[in-house]
C-alpha cells in the first residue's frame, strides 16, 4: 500500500471496525452504511457492472472525474449493501493508480471474517477486485 494518508476514509472505515469488539456491533455498522448508499442510476445496472462470485445481486460502476475515481453501487442483499458502501466510502475520490494498488489486506484488518459467513466474506472480496478492474481501465486509456 502507499502511504497510510493517501487512503484516509477507507483506514478511518477500518479503524472503526478494528475499534469494535463485539462483532454484532461490527454488523450494525455494516448494516448502516447499506442503508446510507445512494441509491444509483439504473443504467449501472448492466452485465459488465455485475460483480460475479456473489451470491447476491451486485453492481458497481466508476466515474472517472478530474483524475479521480467516484462510485456508485447497487446490491438487493442490506449486508452486500453495506459492504459495497464500505468500499465505495472507502475509495471515493482514489486514482485508478491508488484503487490499483490498495492491499486487500485491510479486509482481514476489519475483523470481518469472523463475522461474514464464507460467502459474503468472499463477496466482499470479489467486489474490491471488481473495482480495481474498472480502475486499471481507467488506467490504461
């Protein structure tokens, strides 16, 4: 990973999981940011925004903006959601380059894991390669 500050948000969204030990309150967190996503443009909702290897629905698009990228996301399941917002939060307003290069060693630094059935914890990974696949695009035009 590059420098600690360059990823502010998604350390602060780490550190707050890290920070609370009971993993119900892990969960309501999750829950939470779910209900706060935006609710996207339908357009996203198309075969190459679908995140594969999830059990749920998921979508999720980049916008490529003065350097930066902006998501948006979609998911029919509130946990999805939540994890999806995470990632979105996290990575809003990154470069393709930082997106990129993000280890996705902080998944287990959230101590989610112990609280996501494989499935979902498999999901959540899914979703950040996802996104760091439309960023290396961005990357290469």
């Amino acid at each position: 990973m590059e420098k600690k500050e360059t990823y502010t948000e998604l350390n602060k969204l780490v550190e707050k999981l890290k920070n609370a030990e009971d993993p119900k309150r892990k969960y309501e967190f999750i829950l939470w940011l779910g209900k706060k996503l935006k609710v996207p443009n339908n357009s996203i909702l198309i075969p190459e925004n679908k995140v594969q290897g999830c059990v749920s629905e998921v979508f999720v698009k980049a916008s490529f903006q003065e350097g930066k990228l902006y998501w948006e996301g979609y998911s029919d399941a509130l946990i999805t959601k939540g994890l999806l917002a995470f990632l979105i939060n996290g990575m809003n307003e990154l470069t393709p380059k930082q997106v990129v290069n993000i280890n996705n060693k902080f998944i287990e630094d959230t101590g989610l894991k112990a609280s996501l059935t494989p499935s979902r914890s498999n999901g959540f990974l899914n979703i950040l390669l996802k996104m760091q696949s439309q960023a290396n695009d961005f990357l290469s035009k």
